[in-house]
C-alpha cells in the first residue's frame, strides 16, 4: 500500500500533473501546484461536478463568493469558537499530532484485525458464508468490533463534551505510542484553531483583522436571499460553489488529501422545515451515484454514518473512498438544520427568510449541503486510475485509466515519421479537431514509446498517420485501454472521440 501511494506521488510528478509549491525552495508543506496535465484534470472533476449539479438541476444555481468575507461572517458561523482540533505534542519526539486521529487509526487496526478473520472466513466457507451471521457468532471478530466501537464511541463522547483530559486519558490507556519515535510520552490535549487570520487596509489602527476563508458554504449563506429573489428560486432549490478554503492543518502529510490550501465544490440545499431528512437521503444516494458514474468501482466507496455531530448538524455522512491508505472520508452531506442562516439572521440582524406564497407566511429554510473535496476527488480518481499491466508478451505497461471524460488530453496525434507529408497530416488533424478537444501533437521517438508515453498520462485514443494515410485518408485511432487500434477515415475521428468523452 504504502509503495502505491508512494508510485502515485511520484507518477503525479514526473507526467506533470502535481508539483510541490515552491519546489526550489524546498516546498511548503502540505500545499502543492497543479502542473499542466493537472490543472486539466482538475478543471474537468470541476466541469463534471458542476455540469451533474448546476446544469442538471433547475432548480440549483451557481455563484462565486469572494475569498475574504466580513469578520462577524465566522463567529456567527461558529468558526471562531469551535473550529478547531484536538492536538497533542509528544515530549520526546517533538511531534505533534492531531489526538482523534491518533485515536482512529488505533481503532481501525483493531477493526483491520476482524476484517482479516472475516475474509479469512469468506475463503474458508466458501459460498455457504454469511457475514452477518459469522460476525454475530464468532467471539473474536464480535470482540474486535465491539473494542473499536467503545474506542470511538467515549472519544466522540469526549470530544462533544470538551473533556479533553479524558481524550488524553484514552490515548494513555490504550497505549497509543508516537507513530514516529515510539514514545508515549504526551503533553495535554488542546485545542487548535485551525483559520488562517490576515489584516485588511494598511493604517495599523483601522486595519481589519480578517480570515481565509476554511469553507465555500458560509458565502451561499450570507447570498441566500439575494440568490432567491433575483433568481426567483422557489423552495426547494440549492446554490452552489467551487472554490479555495484554507486550514491550518495540523496533520498535513497525507499529498493532496489534506492540504493547507485546497479547493471544495459545495451545494446548499434550502428545504421546508420538517423535508430535510427525506433530502438528506435523496442527497446521499444522488452524490454517491455520481462518484460511481466514474467507473472507478463500486466497491471503493462506502458511506460513514456520523455519531459525532459538528454543532450545526442533525445528521450527516461521509462518502468514504479506498484510497492507497484505505477508506478515508471524500464527501461530506450534511444536514444543517437553520443553524446558519439564524445565526446570521441574529449577527447580522437582517431577515433571511423565504416568503412562501402558499401559505402566506415566512420561515426560516433548513439546508441539506454537499462538499466534496476537488483535490481529494483528483487523488480519488488518479489513484485508482493508475495501473502497471503485464502484457502478453510478458512486458509491462503502466496505463492511467482515466475515466475519458476526465483526461486532459483527448486525443494524441502521431506523424509515423517526420517526412513525407505525415507531420503536415498531422497538423491538419490537430487543427481541426482543437476546436472542441484538447489534442496533442507528438513527434519524438518511436511510436511504441510514444503510446506508452500518453498511457501515461490517461490520454484516451492516440491517432496516427501513416503513409497509407496520404493514399486514402485514412488513419489509425488506438484504444489506450484495450490498445486495439482500428482504421478509420479522417472525417470520422471527431464522432469516435465524442461518443467516448462526451459528459
Ligand atoms: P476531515 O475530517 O478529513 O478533516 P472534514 O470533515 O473537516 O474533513 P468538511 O469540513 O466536511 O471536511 O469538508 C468537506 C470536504 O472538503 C471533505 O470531505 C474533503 O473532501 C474536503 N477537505 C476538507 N479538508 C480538506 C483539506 N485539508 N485538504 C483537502 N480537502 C479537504
């Protein structure tokens, strides 16, 4: 696993998708650049999410809110308060760690241990194995889940009631010992505020202080009733965003799954008090059949039902994805209650209220919200879609199996040899086919290693020209999956290539 994550990073580098920031400066940490076949693939998870949410939907609509927002905006969200997490610095190691996750990954070795009997159980009985049964009569796995479940369950009773002493009693009795230096010698707990405070104007004593902002939603709140008049929305209706947030991360060593800087793609959902469960369940099931949509496999996504619920929610899930390190939390979909925009209503002192005609009177909406993470979607999809293939003449190939709406190059286009006419040919493809594709135009090397070459980089088809080319306008498209290659006329590449990426 961890020689996959390990490829993962290195492959992002060296094909030109992820760079660290400020590489020759040694990096920074946890914040990285999107490199030019990054940036496409970025801005097509952005196309993709947005076109499902915003173009499919009539009655969701988009907007761009400003990074800074009025300073009052974060203590009405209760950022200022309650953003934060429970750290913990080991005395010895001078490490520092964020306490729950310390916690978790504890509780999920335990809960690796019953999977491990189970799949060893799966193999032993063969098709008369019946999970659910053989977890309810085998003391071991029973125990091992139970263990795990009691773990979360007092750290999530802990972390709600602020008794931070005790998440520290919990990671001295079980033992818990600095990942690093195996040390278990640990300070208290604290907790950490994780925005990122910045000062706006220049004159010392009229200078504003002002935060990053940590998430898109709170710039749907504030907008939610000029979105709703000017747009004459009728309740039920969504807004959504994509856009830069910031945290302070404490534990930031994970590539792009948890960075300092990064980029969500949001959705508030504005309900009728009372219909937010039943848009709760309708979000959770649309959102997941979106990712699975992808082709990535079914069985790498799973949803995490919360126990421990953040101040502004009545339930909420994750979307968890099989990631190198496993199953880790990709979506959010929350219900928000009128947590936010009565605290705005309050701060602010301005009504934000929908008047519903029907009835004739106003009330406050409920929010039902979706966030994804777009660099963690990137590293969802990336991750999975790269693979080392054995060929069948026993060599090997390394394949990004980009689902095709997604990959940043469409099309590659290859001169057999760079004489005759052929790169003329080319030319002549490449300036026909830009107008609704990113196509490139390649030259180097051997043929062979130029398809490997745009394996590489998850380009779908690779069309070459040839010498019969010039006798009968015809060419050769290659499958980068199947690697069959087909002739066909130069007039029916655009309708291949479009049947094949078209969203
Ligand atoms: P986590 O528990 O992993 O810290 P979270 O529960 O704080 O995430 P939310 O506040 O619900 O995350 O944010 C919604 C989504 O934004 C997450 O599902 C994730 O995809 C993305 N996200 C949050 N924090 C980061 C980060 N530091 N780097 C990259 N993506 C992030």
């Amino acid at each position: 696993q961890d020689d996959l994550f390990k490829n993962v990073i290195s492959h992002a580098k060296e094909y030109g998708f992820i760079f660290p920031s400020s590489e020759i400066y040694d990096g920074l940490s946890a914040v990285y650049d999107y490199a030019q076949n990054g940036v496409e693939l970025k801005k097509n998870i952005r196309e993709y999410w947005w076109k499902a949410m915003v173009q499919m939907h009539e009655n969701i609509v988009g907007i761009d809110a400003a990074i800074f927002m009025h300073p009052t905006t974060w203590k009405a969200s209760g950022h200022v308060d309650a953003f934060s997490d429970p750290l913990i610095d080991n005395k010895d190691s001078k490490k520092r760690y964020r306490a729950d996750v310390l916690i978790e990954d504890y509780a999920e070795k335990i809960n690796i241990k019953a999977q491990k009997e189970i799949e060893k159980a799966k193999v032993r009985f063969g098709d008369a194995f019946n999970e659910a049964e053989f977890v309810s009569t085998n003391e071991r796995v029973k125990g091992y889940l139970d263990q795990k479940n009691a773990i979360l369950q007092r750290m999530a009773r802990s972390l709600e009631s602020d008794n931070l002493a005790d998440v520290k009693a919990l990671i001295e009795e079980l033992g818990i010992a600095c990942p690093e230096s195996g040390s278990k010698n640990w300070t208290e707990v604290r907790q950490f505020n994780l925005m990122f405070a910045t000062k706006l104007g220049a004159s010392a004593d009229t200078a504003m202080d002002l935060y990053l902002r940590p998430e898109t939603a709170q710039g749907i709140f504030v907008n939610f009733l000029n979105v709703q008049k000017t747009g004459r929305m009728k309740i039920p209706f969504g807004i959504a965003q994509t856009g830069k947030a910031f945290r302070n991360e404490i534990v930031a060593r994970q590539f792009i799954f948890r960075m300092r800087e990064f980029e969500q793609m949001e959705m508030q959902f504005f309900v009728k008090p009372g219909e937010e469960m039943q848009w709760y369940e309708y979000w959770k099931q649309t959102r997941l059949a979106w990712h699975q949509s992808l082709g990535l496999g079914a069985e790498n996504y799973r949803f995490h039902d919360h126990e421990k619920l953040a101040h502004y929610a009545n339930a909420a899930a994750d979307i968890e994805f099989n990631f190198p390190f496993g199953f880790k939390e990709l979506e959010g979909i929350h219900s928000r209650t009128d947590f936010d925009l009565k605290a705005h209503e309050e701060y602010s002192g301005k009504k934000l209220q929908f008047f519903d005609n029907e009835t004739n009177s106003s009330y406050v909406p409920y929010v039902v919200e979706t966030s994804v993470g777009l660099d963690r979607m990137f590293l969802a999809v990336f991750s999975k879609a790269l693979q080392e293939e054995t060929l069948e003449d026993g060599s090997t190939r390394t394949v990004l199996r980009l689902p095709s709406v997604l990959a940043p190059t469409k099309a590659a286009v290859l001169p057999l040899v760079k004489k005759d006419g052929l790169p003329e040919i080319a030319r002549e493809i490449i300036e026909d086919l830009k107008w609704d594709f990113n196509v490139a135009y390649d030259e180097k090397d051997a043929v062979g290693r130029r398809y490997r070459r745009q394996d590489a980089l998850g380009t779908p088809f690779c069309i070459t020209v040839d010498h019969q080319t010039l006798e009968d306008k015809t060419v050769t498209i290659r499958h980068r999956d199947s690697m069959e290659q087909q002739r066909v006329t130069i007039s029916e590449l655009r309708g291949i290539i479009y049947n094949e990426v078209s969203m």
